[in-house]
C-alpha cells in the first residue's frame, strides 16, 4: 500500500471531479485513537465541527461506521444529519430517520443468558471487560494479562455450542464479539448506503484501522478509495494507508479545501 499522501494529486482530482463523495469513516482507531476503556474513547469538538462542516457542503456525504451499538455511536460523535452504522453493520439509521430494527426479541433473550454464563465463567480474570451492545456482546481483554488470553476464547466456544450455531464469534483488537449466525458486516452495510444515493460521478471513500473493514474495502475495490488506518497485522484489500487518526483529520481538511475552494480552515465561516 501507499501512504495517500504521497498519491493527493490523483486522489484530490478524483475528489474535485465527483458529483458526490460519500465519506465512510470509522470511530475507534480511526477517527479517534484506541484507548483502554471504550467508554474514554470521547469525539474532539474540534472533529466534530470538522465533520459539521463537511456535511453541510453540496454534494458531500458522511456516515461514521462502527462496531459499537448505534446509539453509543451516536452518542460519542454528536453529529447530526448523518449516517450512523452501528455493531458492524447490523444496525444502520439514516438521517433524520429510523434505526433499523436489527434482531427479532427472541434472539435477545438468548443473547441475555449467554451474556449471564459467559460473565461467570470469566468474571474472575483481572482486567476483564463486558461490553453489552444490544444484539452483540463484546468481551474486552485489552487489559488482561496475556498468561489468562487463551481462557477467553475457551469459554465463549464452550457456551456458544450449546447454541447450535445460532450464534457466531469475532475478534477484533484485543476483543471477542458474540454476534448473531446473519449475513451482515461493514461491506454489505456499504452498499446498502450507497443504493441510496445518486450513482453518476460519486465516489465513495472508506477509512478504517480493522479487520472487519476489510469487507468495506472489498465492496469498493476498483470503484473508490479505501484507506487503511495504522499499520496492518495482517493483508489488507485497502488501496492506500494513513499512519494514524491525526492524519485522517488532515485527510478531512484536505476534502473541506478541494470541495469549498477559498477554504483553508475548517472553523472558517
């Protein structure tokens, strides 16, 4: 992959050019940094007026793509008038209006006692974190000792066969997710979004700093940008990188400038 600037004279012609950029972003690791409790991982004012900004302009969309419940997404960015995908794609409410109702209540109450027995069976590990998302559980070992990590997958195996395939795990960064056995994930949330726009001259741009937006970069691979944040642990489908959240902001302004010429400031009115 090549670092996007050093590719901003191409990048920022295909930017001036479209008809419609929609920006996808997403939060922990991407637009802001990872911490040690997601609860910490608050949205920079400064940020936000930055996204206001882009919203506002014609022919720019957003939609800030997360693995955190929608409302707690929502929540931490504070930003109006945008998309917001919650829980990988599971969950997704377009401005102004409904969520998407992700999983029948039947499959809640089963997620309720797997939350139960997977709590107790590791409720004993120093550092250990639940995460209750609604349809998705998140068991956080960011903060464990490494001697305890091969516990964690163990016992969440060990409750989830029992439920005869029902239900799924994924990992993340230092994190296990319990989700429901459905054909959803960040790349089909895309192209769901993006039936919802106008297609002539748009291009969509997708930045995230995780194995689950792998799925996005695949949906736009040869029809947008993608953008890996940080540097990968593994192969990336992503077309370009950039090194951490404090780029993806200089990447942000660069949009303001190249969509509202005259614009070198974000805060500019």
């Amino acid at each position: 992959m090549k670092h996007l600037f050093k590719d901003w004279e191409a990048i920022q012609g295909r930017i001036q050019q479209a008809r419609v950029i929609f920006l996808f972003l997403d939060y922990d690791g991407t637009l802001i940094p990872i911490v040690s409790r997601p609860e910490l991982a608050v949205c920079p004012v400064k940020v936000k007026r930055l996204l206001e900004t882009l919203r506002d302009l014609p022919g720019v969309h957003l939609a800030v793509v997360s693995g955190r419940s929608l409302e707690d997404v929502r929540r931490k960015v504070g930003v109006a008038g945008i998309t917001y995908v919650g829980n990988h794609g599971l969950e997704i409410e377009k401005p102004g209006g409904r969520p998407r109702k992700p999983i029948p209540s039947v499959r809640m109450s089963e997620l309720k006692i797997i939350t139960r027995n997977v709590q107790k069976a590791l409720q004993d590990l120093p550092g250990i974190l639940f995460e209750e998302k609604g349809p998705i559980l998140s068991v956080h070992y960011r903060n464990v000792p490494r001697k305890y990590f091969a516990q964690i997958p163990r016992a969440i195996g060990e409750e989830l066969r029992s439920w005869k395939g029902r239900w799924k795990t994924a990992s993340g960064k230092r994190v296990l997710e319990i989700r429901p056995n459905a054909d959803f994930n960040k790349g089909s949330a895309v192209e769901q979004i993006l039936k919802m726009v106008p297609s002539l001259n748009l291009l969509p741009v997708y930045l995230g700093d995780d194995q689950t937006d792998e799925d996005a970069f695949r949906v736009l691979k040869g029809r947008g940008i993608s953008v890996f944040i940080g540097a990968p642990r593994f192969p990336s489908g992503a077309d370009f990188f950039l090194r951490n959240p404090a780029e993806v902001h200089e990447f942000l302004h660069r949009c303001l400038v190249v969509r509202r010429p005259g614009c070198s400031d974000p805060e500019a009115p």
